[in-house]
C-alpha cells in the first residue's frame, strides 16, 4: 500500500543554484471507508475551511484506480456543491516548476469540475478551470480564453495531468499521457487546487459524480540569480489574416538585481521587430508589460510568435537562459471578401449563466471588430422587445444562455467563435451596406440595407434589419444580473467571480442589446425579384425612434436571409456611420407600422389553446384591423384584413390546424400595432 508524504528535497538545477521540492501524493488506501478527507489529513480542507461535513469529502470503496479507495463527489443542482473540497499547494508559487496529476472516473452522463486558485486566501485570484461534460466533452481555459476541448472516457478511468513552467508561464495540458498543447494562463501563479461538483455549463444536465484516486503534485522551486529576465506573457493576438498587430509582451524580473534596460524581440512569419528599453526599475519578481510600437502582420493559419528578452542592463546574456523566450501559436481566419457573421445571444437578466454570454460577446467583437456583429436579445427583464424576443426564444428552445451564429445550431455562448470560424471563410452570395437618414423634427428614422449580389439567387432571400444599443443601465432591481459566478465556485468568468449574485444595477452595463428587429425574425420576404449576378437592391426600413435611444451607442445590422433561414451575410456599422453613408434610394419602404409598434397590449383568449382562441376589441372608431399569425420563424402562416370597424368585436383564431409551439399573433388597429404569444398546445 502506498503511502502519504509530504517533505522537501535539496536538489540543483543548472544556472538556479539551490532549490526545493515540495510535493504530496495521496491515494486515500490508509483512509477508512467513509472518513472525511478534511479530518484525516491536515492538507485537505474546503473552501470554508470547516471540514467533516457537506463540503467535505469522503473515501468510499465504491471505486479504485489503484488499491481499494478513492474519494467520490456529487451534486445534482445547478449552482454545484455543497461539497468544495481545497488542497493547498505549500504556498503561492509564481516561480519554478509545477507538476500535477490525478486520476479521475466520470459515470455515465455525469460531469465533474475542478480549479486552481492563484492566492492563499481561496475566492480571490483563479488561473485555471477544467469541466469535464455529460456529453464526453472536457474544456480547460483559464477563465478568459478557452484553451483546449477534447473528449474524455466516461465510466472508466483516466488521467489528467497539469504540468507548468511558472517561470515562463508555460501551461501543459495532459490527458491520458498525450499531450493537448502548451498554454499561456493569464494569472501564472498556483496555490491550491478546488475540487467542486458542477455541471451546469455548456449544455450541462447539473448532474455532476465523479471519483478521484491517486492524487499527487510536485513544486520545484527556482533560485533567483543575480541578473536575470523572462518572457512570461504574450497578449493573445487571435484574429483575422492581413490584420496589422502590435504585440504587448511581459517581461518579468526573475533577478535579485533590479533591471535597468533590456532589449525585447518578436519573431512572427519570418519577420522581426524589436524594442530597445532602457531608462527603467524592474526591482526583483515586478514586472513590466511591453507593447510594440511597429506592427506585424497576421499571417493565414497557425504560426508560432516567439518573444526573446535580451542583453539585461546592457550585460548580454543573463542568469538563465532558459526563461528568456516564449512561444505561443497564433491561429487566424481569412475572412471570405465582405463578409460579416452575425451572432445573436439569448439572454436575460434574471438568468444566473447568462454572465458567459456577455462575455463571450465581448471577446468577439473585441478579437473580430470588422467582421462579427453581435446581438444581445434579451428575455424577462427591462431590455426585452417581444418580436425579437418571442422567436428568439422559440429558436433557441427556451435555453438560456445560448447563441445562434448565422442562425445556425443552437450553441453555448462560449462556442461562438468556432462556428464564426467556419461562416466567416464562406464567400456571401451579396455584400451587404448600410445607410440612414435621420429627421429629428418627426423622430422617424429611415435605414437603407442595399445588397450587390455576388451570385445569382436562386430561391427566396430576405432581408432584416436589427439596430443594437451599447452601454446600457438602469436603477431598479431588474436591471441586477443574477450571476451564477458568484464567489467563485462555478470558475473564472471574466470577472463575474468577483462580483456578488446579484450583481447590483449599479454595477452593471449591457451591451450588444437588440432595440429592434424589422420587419420580423424571419425577414422581408418581398426584398427581391429575380436577381442576377451584379445586381443591387436597396430595402427601407421606416420606424419611430425611441427618445431614449443614444444614436452615439447604437449600430446597425443588415441581415440577408437564405432560404434555409441561415444568415448569408449581414452589413454592421454604428448608426452614426450609417447616417453618414446617407440614404440609398428604393421603391421598397417597410414601415413601422407593418412592423411591430408597442401600443397597448390586446385581450386575446383562451391562452393557452388547443381548438382557438378570441382577440377581444372595444372602442374602435372606424380603424382598420389586420390580424397576422407568425410561425417560430417569424414566417406569416394566416393572415386577415377586417376592414373598417367601429364598437365592439370578438375575432376568432383558428388553431385546429396548428402544431403545438409558441406563436405570435400580430394586431394592427389603424396606425398602431402590437405583437402578444400565443401558445398552442
């Protein structure tokens, strides 16, 4: 039987002088079945520090890798735990070499999580996520950036292994002794290890069981020389192919000396620039970021930037040279020629995972400003408009959050940019452009989605046209955003661990958020006649605009529609650029009256509905009545005109005929019109 141990080792590394091991491995054989870990051993505690009860956890005989025992983990709630189960690594190390590696065992459609925290203290500081999916799937990211998702065996064993040169900030991932690749952390310290049930995110089933056996890990520490720099960090510098980037690079003073100057480079494609810094005081373990002032180049695919510190207070080579350069690959995209991917995000306040779609929005209109247009369409809170809102729901099955990119198969937020990365590369059978004219006397905007076909079109296209608002916030509790983050156990998310659920009003800005969609989800399905290559065609969009609506704020998305209901491409620009390009010209005008204005809500019963239901008037005076019945996707299944009525009506709807779903019952009395669900069961 294996033993527990715990001790430091002299040993000598070359150019870092003397240098301790700590280490621990734990088996849990000399444990008895049932014992808690936090009571037989003082290195294992949990996140409150209080052990031998619900966060704690226990050695069972149920499963063993090796021997008779392991320790089991389970929940079954969305939010994880109680267990959370804390093994300190013998401090905050930020320097030397860090191995861990545990054997784990998922049963069948069941998922398990675990973290490192970077500080001491637990909740502060994360540098690292591992979730493993009811669905075979395993993802590590470092709260920012998803490093790596693979596959995983479940109801059998397998190991993961976690290797890392925190000098050079060098993460190596390892599952069953292949390697996924090395990773850059954006903090690159290490104290403790949490071990939590969770299952929640990405599509997870909240159903979290797991075992781990075999529990071991292993710090070498580093020996400061006298003089000596390294290479810790390279911004990420993901994006589009011909997209000029100006490195930002992290050199780090791992000397006893301070450092004065030092020479920096980075090697990208063949090509080299190099900054000369000097007149600097880098004391001991600080740390200085560097950003380039001339540009590289991204390259077409995967290449490899290698950042390389030099020439240390004007002295040459430095104590160690082994953590003077680093290398990341940078992976890009090239964009097929006008093309725009449009991502619409189903979210809401009051959704505890939404904070990952915010995200995760953010991160892509940050790393793909000119070719992703983002939409926020919001559900349940102050934000929400009903004709977006409805459908999109529909779309999405009623799961928040996820995500359509180009309308196509519903996601998790945090898997937008693979499929940006397989639409953007597809060449659009039209570009599509913007245009708008303002009149502040009537408040009525007028927006131009002009389309210069690419290809011949085959087939109905239809054209619709989104306007987002950037950076808003309310007052009332309804703008807090409950935030499953909170406090740190579900991982990292972009600094949603931080912050407390929920997060107040005050605290918060949405952004991406849909104001509008015209003429509906599905689109304008009269935008074009027979269409050929280089032809155009111009689509108005009329509407009133909302007083409270900041223009500077605001963007623009011209969305072209295939037959299939897939968003071929889409024209994105902020309004005020739009307004600037002017009005084009077109016979076709779709106003906001056959839109969907928000006047007084209608009285329309039974709803739910089996056989039909009745749309109640009163007062009417002479207005004209239109009734329309929209399908899921916005398509426009039964219409009627009733002409001019005056007093009381019962108008009948029909449902015999209708499959089971949500759809949406669009009234125009006269000018005014609204929208309200209809639910046919």
């Amino acid at each position: 039987m294996k033993k527990r141990y715990y001790l430091g080792a002299a040993l000598c590394l070359a150019l870092a002088g003397n240098v301790q091991a700590q280490s621990m491995s734990e088996n849990f054989d000399g444990w008895t079945n049932g014992s808690y870990m936090g009571v037989n051993s003082t290195e294992w505690s949990t996140w409150s520090g209080t052990t031998g009860g619900a966060e704690d956890c226990q050695v069972t005989t149920a499963q063993a890798n090796s021997g008779a025992n392991s320790i089991y983990f389970m929940s079954t709630v969305s939010t994880g735990g109680p267990q959370d189960v804390i093994v300190p690594f013998g401090g905050e190390h930020n320097t030397g070499d860090f191995n861990w590696n545990s054997d784990f065992y998922v049963e069948a459609n069941q998922g398990a999580y675990f973290n490192f925290q970077a500080n001491n203290t637990v909740g502060e500081v994360w540098s690292f996520n591992c979730q493993m999916h009811n669905n075979g799937t395993i993802t590590f990211d470092d709260g920012s950036t998803i490093w790596v998702t693979d596959t995983y065996p479940s109801d059998t064993w397998f190991n993961i292994e976690i290797d890392v040169d925190l000098n050079t900030n060098t993460w190596e991932v390892i599952l069953d002794g292949v390697s996924l690749g090395d990773y850059t952390a954006v903090v690159g310290q290490i104290a403790s290890i949490d071990i939590f049930p969770v299952n929640s995110s990405n599509g997870g089933n909240n159903n979290s069981s797991f075992y781990v056996d075999n529990f071991n890990y292993t710090h070498t520490a580093f020996t400061l020389p006298a003089e000596n720099a390294a290479v810790s960090y390279i911004a990420d510098l993901g994006g589009v192919a011909t997209a000029d980037i100006y490195p930002t690079v992290t050199v780090r003073n791992l000397g006893t000396s301070a450092i004065t100057s030092f020479d920096l480079e980075c090697d990208y494609d063949g090509n080299q620039i190099t900054e000369n810094i000097t007149g600097v005081n880098i004391a001991s373990m600080g740390e200085m970021e560097v950003t380039f002032a001339n540009a590289l180049v991204l390259a077409s695919g995967t290449n490899d930037i290698t950042a390389t510190v030099s020439n240390v207070n004007g002295n040459g080579a430095d104590g160690n040279a082994a953590d003077d350069s680093k290398v990341v690959s940078i992976t890009t995209v090239t964009p097929a020629p006008g093309k725009v991917v449009v991502g619409e995000e189903a979210t809401g306040t009051w959704c505890q995972w939404c904070p990952r779609g915010a995200v995760f929005m953010d991160m892509m209109a940050d790393v793909y400003p000119d070719h992703w247009a983002g939409i926020a369409v919001h559900n349940g809170d102050p934000m929400a408009w009903e004709p977006y809102d409805t459908p999109m729901s529909a779309a999405v099955s009623a799961s928040y959050p996820s995500a359509l990119v180009d309308r196509g198969a519903i996601i998790d937020p945090s898997e937008m940019e693979a499929d940006f990365n397989a639409r953007v590369v597809l060449p659009p059978i039209a570009f599509v452009s913007n245009g708008a004219e303002y009149d502040a006397g009537s408040g009525m905007l007028r927006v131009s989605v002009t389309c210069d076909f690419q290809a011949t079109v085959t087939g109905t296209h239809r054209l619709a046209m989104v306007l987002t608002e950037d950076n808003l916030s309310g007052t009332s509790s309804s703008w807090a955003q409950v935030n499953a983050y909170a406090g740190g156990g579900a991982g990292v998310m972009g600094g949603y661990e931080s912050l407390p659920s929920p997060v107040p009003a005050s605290q918060m800005v949405y952004d991406h958020v849909a104001r509008v969609i015209l003429p509906s989800f599905g689109g304008f399905t009269g935008a074009f006649p027979s269409t050929d290559l280089g032809d155009e065609h111009t689509v108005i969009f009329e509407l009133q605009v909302d007083p409270s609506w900041d223009f500077d704020e605001m963007h623009v998305v011209g969305m072209l529609i295939d037959p299939s209901g897939d968003i071929d491409n889409a024209g994105y620009t902020t309004l005020n650029e739009a307004l600037t390009n002017g009005l084009t010209s077109s016979t076709i005008v779709v106003t906001e009256v056959e839109e969907l204005s928000v006047s007084a809500p209608f009285e329309m019963y039974p709803n739910p509905t089996q056989n039909g239901s009745v749309i109640s008037l009163t007062d009417l005076e002479n207005d004209e009545v239109v009734v329309n019945i929209l399908d899921m996707n916005g398509k426009v299944i039964a219409t009627r005109n009733y002409g001019q009525l005056s007093g009381a009506y019962q108008l009948p709807i029909n449902t015999t005929d209708y499959a089971a779903g949500i759809y949406s019952v669009q009234l125009k009395v006269g000018d005014n019109q609204n929208v309200q669900k209809l639910i046919v069961e």
